[in-house]
C-alpha cells in the first residue's frame, strides 16, 4: 500500500513538471484591418463670379464705356480655359457680373452688396472708376471681407476721401495715378516726377508753350474727384519750382484761370 502511494506521488510529480516545462501557445489574434483613408478631390467650382458696380449711365458714363476692356479681358481668358487655380489644379472660367450705378455714389453700396448677397460674387472689381463712385465698394469689401481690386483714378482723391472716412479699407486694392504727389521712399518710382500726373503733362506742353499765350482754363466737376484736379493745378500756379523739376525739358510758366462754371 505504501509502495503504492509512493508511485502514485511519483506519477504525479512528473505530471507537474511535464505541465511547467511545456511551453504555452499565446493565443492568435488578427490584427484589425485599416481602410486607407480616401482623398476626396475637391469639386471644382463652375465659374469664378466677379462683380462690380459701373457707371453705365449719368455722368459719369464716359468711365463706364471703358468696360469694354474688362469685358475683352474676361473673353481672352476664357478661351484660355479660365484662371488656373492651384488648389483644383484646373482652369475655372471668368464671369464678370455688373450693375448700373447711374453714377450716383450713395447707390454703389447698396448694388454692390446686392451682388455679393444675391449672386454670390467671390471678388469685386476691376474696373476703374473716380473715387466718389468707390466708397460704397471698399465699404461692402470690407464688411463681407471680399478681396477688391478696382481703379480709383486720381490718387490724392483717393486718400483725401479715404482720410475724410478714417477707414482702413484692408480688403482693398487700388490703381490709379497721382497727379503730383512723390512716391514712397524706397519706391522704384522715388525720385521720378515722370511717373505722375502733372509733371509729365508740363513736360509735353513745354515743347510748344512758346507757340502759345501761355493760359490755360481747367474744367472740372465740383466733387471730391473735380475739386482735386483744380486745388493742385492752383497750386502749381503759385510754385513755378514744383514745375520746373520735371527733367524733360525747361518748363515755361503756364497761368491757369480755374472755372467752376460755364455761362
């Protein structure tokens, strides 16, 4: 019985050992399996809206005949395909919508934020325009935050209207020209009277002023825009060295008699 007892201990010694000697089999898992995520190209756009507000008609119409060249502008381009825009990597064709501003100023705001609520222009712009008929535009520029590049004409007009409002007007860019006033220091333009208004007319009057009495008469709209135009014109008049700074040739005195009004 003991004998018996002895072996079975034996037994199941070996048993215990046999079990911890065996090494166990970690049990398998399969890895999840992962969808590479899918880039969706981004749907292009039908069209690129572009909007503006242009005197068609009333007075200021004459600037509203020179459309034509924003309309010649956008044609060119389309056959091109359109404007070639990275983030689509395609062409998306240009259609410039407008209004008739009748060139009344306290119109322009109304037009142009009419365009940016009802035909969803995405920039505004760039037809050129006097100053007066540009407050409305940058106004709406900068209260929906669309990029605007316009003409304003007469540079000094600008800047006297855009002091006036004590605006900002950073969704704005403008081209234009000054009539008299210098560039910015560092410019490529510093230095160069030739590259405004004023002195570059003198330098071509000069060549025939001798053939002449010397008198000139400036007409001008009594507005923002006119009022610029003879102010600095009378200024000249008083400052015979502002004129003779031009270097294309020496300039003669030219005496101008402002009118504000014709009989």
């Amino acid at each position: 019985m003991k004998k018996f007892f002895i072996i079975s201990l034996v037994l199941l010694l070996v048993v215990i050992l046999v079990a911890i000697g065996c090494p166990t089999t970690a049990p398998t898992t399969t890895p999840p399996t992962t969808t590479p995520p899918t880039t969706t190209q981004p749907e292009i756009p039908k069209e690129i809206l572009i909007g503006d507000v242009v005197s068609y008609t009333g007075a200021y119409a004459p600037f509203g005949r020179g459309a034509f060249g924003v309309e010649a502008a956008v044609e060119d381009i389309n056959k091109l395909g359109g404007i070639y825009v990275e983030e689509y990597g395609a062409r998306i064709p240009v259609k410039w919508i407008t209004l008739d501003s009748e060139s009344d100023p306290l119109k322009v705001a109304a037009l142009t934020e009419d365009l940016i609520l009802r035909n969803k222009v995405q920039f505004l712009g760039p037809h050129l325009e006097v100053p007066p008929m540009r407050q409305g535009t940058a106004m709406m520029a900068e209260k929906y935050k669309i990029p605007a590049v316009y003409g304003i004409g007469v540079f000094e007009s600008w800047m006297a209207m855009k002091e006036a409002a004590q605006a900002t007007w950073t969704y704005s860019w403008n081209y234009g020209f000054a009539m008299a006033a210098p560039s910015e220091p560092g410019d490529f333009r510093e230095g160069d009277p030739g590259y405004t208004f004023i002195p570059t007319a003198f330098g071509g009057l000069a060549a025939f002023a001798e053939e002449t009495n010397k008198k000139m008469a400036c007409f001008a709209l009594d507005d923002v825009d006119g009022r610029s135009w003879y102010q600095h014109l009378l200024e000249l008049q008083k400052s015979r060295a502002t004129i003779v700074t031009v270097p294309m040739s020496n300039l003669a005195y030219i005496r101008w008699e402002p009118m504000t009004s014709v009989p």
